[in-house]
C-alpha cells in the first residue's frame, strides 16, 4: 500500500511471498496448530560449537568495534584459501568484500554495476529478491522461463534468445533456488563463452556450492576462459555453516567493481560485524566435517522426500542440490497459491507457491527438506491424505 511519501523506486518492489507463508505459520502456531514448515529455507542445525566459540572469544577480548569496511584482513584471506580449496579459485584478499549476508553482496554487485536502461537476464523460476534488486538498479530483470522438459536448466542456445546491446549481467544461481537443478560445466563453459562474445557479466550466487548430491561436480563459472574478470561471486555463510541468523557472506569480483562495491557498502553498513567475523573465519579454517555431515542429512531427508513424492505419483524433476525439490500441482486444478492454502488448511503443512519465483513456477510449489527427517515423514503423510480429497 502506498502513500504520498512513497517513491517510485519502493513502489517498484514487493514483499517476499516467502515471508507472507512465514507469517501464516507463525499466526497458525500461535492458535496451537501444529504446522510442518516445508517453506522455511534454512538449516534447521545449531550452528558448530567451534564458531560460536570464537565469537564469545572476540567478544570476551573486546573486539566489539568497527573494523576495515570490507572486513578484516584474516577472514578475507580465510575466504580466498577456502574457495581455492575445495573449488581451485585464484582469489585475491583485496577482490573480496565482506558483506551482511549475500542479500546485501548481490545488492551492492548490482548496484555497482547497473546503469539506467540495462538488462539483467535471469533464469525463472528465480530467487525472489533478483527482480526487485534489477529495478533498485533502474534496470529491466529479462526472465528466461524455464520448465520441466528444460530440467529447469538454462541452456546457451536458449540464452542466445535474450541477449540484447543491453545486457549487462547474467545472474546464475546454482544449486538453486527454488528448483534444486545443479549446472553441469559444460553447460557453463558454453554460457561463458557467450558472457566473452558479449560483453557481459556474470553473478554466480551459488551460496549452496557445498550441498551437491547423486555424485555431481559443483563447477564454478569464475574457472571458464576470460570469466574470472567478469564473473562476481557471492559467497555465504548460512546454508553452510548453518548460520542465517548470523547474517554474514561476502562477495568476490575484479578489483575494479570491488572499489565500487565498497562504496555502496560503507552508505549501507559501514563495515560488517565484528565478532562475528571471527566467528565465520573459524567456520573457515577449521575442519569441514561439521559441512560434510550436514550436507550427508540434507541427502538423506531428499531421498525420503522424493521417495514420498513418487508414492504419490507427484511429478518433480530430481532435486540434486540445496535443500529444495519443485514439484508439478498442475494435475490437481488448483493454482500454486490455492495448492499451498489447500495443505496449510487440510494438512497442517506449509509450502511456498511456486508463482512467488515468477509466473514459470506457477503450477509448482516449493518443498524444502531442511527440516528434521521424522517431520518430513509426518507432513508427507498428512499431504497424501489431504490430496486424496481432491
């Protein structure tokens, strides 16, 4: 709802669908109804004991006061080492601002970037935010729809169709969100090669890297040929570590863009939170078991999670990384939001409408398995009986 102090930049934006599902659990919860959230997207795991040592550790030495803007030097170090590591990165400390979570890294990527009249290309179903931060950067999100028979993957042929004098960035996001779909490399060395002929850049939010299943390879589009100098990588600290409420990530681009980016940055945070900075470096330096352990969890709860699905003959293209699966309700002639208040009426289960991720996703619903496994077992079954009625 607007009003005579409202801009048109605000106007131009709209709420997370995500947060409106959030809401009607927490407003069914506080009469007593027992939901089982499959919208929440986030790990349901207390963060490791090791990086919540280190935090009290800072706090308790006095490290409570500002720090470098684009945070301190060991955590940035700490970033490069690790995505050498595990994925053969050549990241400097100096091409890497720490950021309040990856929702403020891709903001300030794209408003370093953007210029009024360009085009940002994204594959749809997309992440909910991706439209809203294109139009704070006065430019035009260009959606790519995408479907089952795609498997939800965007193909160089298909992208060949959406490149224009104004494109600027591409945004890919794998694994992703909302559809669990892992790019394979050689579709990525394909895509590069049109980001080169073209001019344009590449944002990687691949915040799920970690969570790869079925034996697939994570590749990094930043490796392909001339994509490291025009590829911005956005890194988070949630999923993996299962710190989303400590609200830390970091993004990693040219130097160029990084001297812009922290521009944006200081006008928004000024710099990020200290102790939990040093936090995040132990999550990086220590050992990654706590990442491995998790991630073999999450495998577990999907193969339950489709196996459910497939009992109940519900069509979904197999998730194969994150925590989400993005299965077709199209059979049961119901829209995605009226599918989702169905369940959250008759099953006491929550699910975000796939329309949320943008008009591909309508006939879908998203389903994450970030939840504990019995609960997943227990609002499967509940689901099973409420679609019987239908």
């Amino acid at each position: 709802m607007s009003n005579k102090w409202s801009s048109q930049r605000v106007n131009g934006i709209k709420l997370s669908e995500i947060r409106a599902v959030f809401t009607k659990v927490e407003e069914a919860r506080s009469k007593g109804i027992h939901v089982t959230n499959f919208s929440i997207g986030r790990p349901d795991f207390d963060t490791p004991k090791h990086i919540k040592k280190a935090a009290q550790e800072a706090l308790e030495s006095g490290l409570v006061h500002y720090t470098a803007s684009a945070g301190i030097a060991p955590l940035r170090e700490a970033i490069c080492r690790r995505l050498e590591e595990d994925f053969g990165l050549q990241i400097q400390a100096d091409e890497v601002i720490v950021s309040s979570g990856a929702t403020e890294a891709i903001y300030i990527a794209l408003q370093s970037v953007l210029n009024p009249g360009d085009e940002v290309i994204v594959p749809e179903p997309m992440y909910v935010y991706y439209a809203g931060w294109s139009h704070l950067g006065e430019s035009k999100c260009v959606s790519i729809p995408l479907c089952e028979k795609d498997g939800f993957l965007l193909k160089a042929e298909r992208l060949k169709d959406y490149i224009s004098e104004k494109t600027r960035v591409l945004i890919l996001n794998s694994p992703n969100n909302p559809t669990g779909q892992v790019y394979r490399k050689e579709d990525l060395l394909e895509i590069a090669k049109l980001a080169v002929e073209h001019d344009f850049l590449v944002i990687s939010d691949d915040i799920y890297h970690h969570m790869v299943y079925d034996d697939l390879e994570y590749f990094p589009i930043a490796k392909a040929p001339g994509m490291k100098e025009r590829t911005l990588i956005i890194g988070s600290f949630s999923k993996s570590y299962a710190m989303d409420g400590w609200r830390i990530g970091y993004l990693a681009a040219p130097r160029a863009i990084i001297a812009d980016a922290i521009k944006i940055h200081q006008h928004i945070v000024s710099c990020p939170n200290t102790f939990v900075q040093h936090g995040a470096k132990s999550a990086l330096t220590a050992s990654q078991e706590c990442v491995k352990q998790m991630v073999a969890e999450f495998d577990r709860r999907r193969k339950l999670l489709i196996s459910c699905m497939n009992d109940m003959d519900m069509p979904c293209v197999r998730p194969q990384g994150a925590f989400y699966a993005f299965p077709a309700i199209k059979k049961y002639g119901m829209t995605s939001q009226g599918f989702a208040d169905f369940l959250l009426t008759e099953a006491q289960v929550a699910v975000v409408p796939g329309d949320a991720f943008g008009e591909s996703g309508e006939g879908h619903v998203r389903i994450s398995y970030s939840i504990p496994y019995e609960e997943i077992e227990k609002g499967m079954e509940r689901v099973a009986e409420a679609i019987k009625k239908l």
